[in-house]
C-alpha cells in the first residue's frame, strides 16, 4: 500500500522485485508507478492512478512504513484485509474481517441461488420477484 502521487514513480521495476521477493502479493499504489513489464514478468500485479517514465527518485520522500496510509481517500492500516482483483479494490478493517466475510458469504449463497435459477429457465418476472439476499 502505497499513498503516493501521480505523475511520478512510486515503485519502479526493482522495487517491484524486492517487495516479490519479500513475499508481497502485490502493490496498491494510490499514484503511478513505471515498469510495467517488469512486475508482469514476475507475476507481481500492481494496482495504481497510472503508469509514468517519470522516476520518483530524489522526488518522493518515505514518511512511514506500517503506518497508516489514505487510498482513493480511504483510510488503511497495517493489517487490514486489501482484496483487489481486474475489477477494482475492497479495503477490510482488521476488527471487521469476520462480519464482512459472513456477509460476502450470504451475498454469495443468493448469488448462486440467482444463477441456478436462471440457468434452469426461470421466468422473468419470478426472478424479479425473488429476494436473494
């Protein structure tokens, strides 16, 4: 998780490496990043505002590490649940995992009860007037 700036490089192709190398998953950079191609070779995704050619070096400063940081104006701590896949990004507060997990497994369950039904033909207008979650 990176609060950064757009414009210039938050994390560049080396960083990308040593944070794979670190065992991250990936990076959330609210700004830009460069080198694209090098975090696609090391399977490293990386979510960001954009890509740049411009360095960041010798125009960014690390204020904190493991501290809180501000993405798309949502605060975020170490520890807390970051879920990201093509479709966007889903920030989980620590204290909140458990209630959010149940809920996304009841939202699941109608989402699959929904599925079924239309794939086995159901009417339209019984399947909009059917609750599912």
């Amino acid at each position: 998780m990176i609060e950064g700036l757009t414009g210039v490089s938050n994390m560049g192709g080396q960083s990308a490496s040593l944070a794979h190398r670190a065992g991250c998953s990936g990076a959330v950079i609210d700004g830009s990043y460069r080198d694209p191609q090098a975090a696609r070779a090391l399977g490293f995704p990386i979510w960001a505002r954009g890509v740049t050619p411009m360095t960041g070096k010798w125009r960014l400063q690390t204020v904190a590490i493991n501290g809180r940081v501000r993405i798309a104006d949502v605060s975020v701590d170490a520890g807390d649940l970051v879920l990201a896949d093509e479709a966007g990004i889903v920030f989980v507060p620590f204290g909140e995992v458990d209630a959010v997990l149940a809920h996304a497994l009841r939202i699941d369950a109608g989402d699959r009860r929904q599925r079924a039904d239309i794939a086995s033909g159901i009417d339209l207008e019984e399947l909009a007037r059917t609750r599912y979650k």
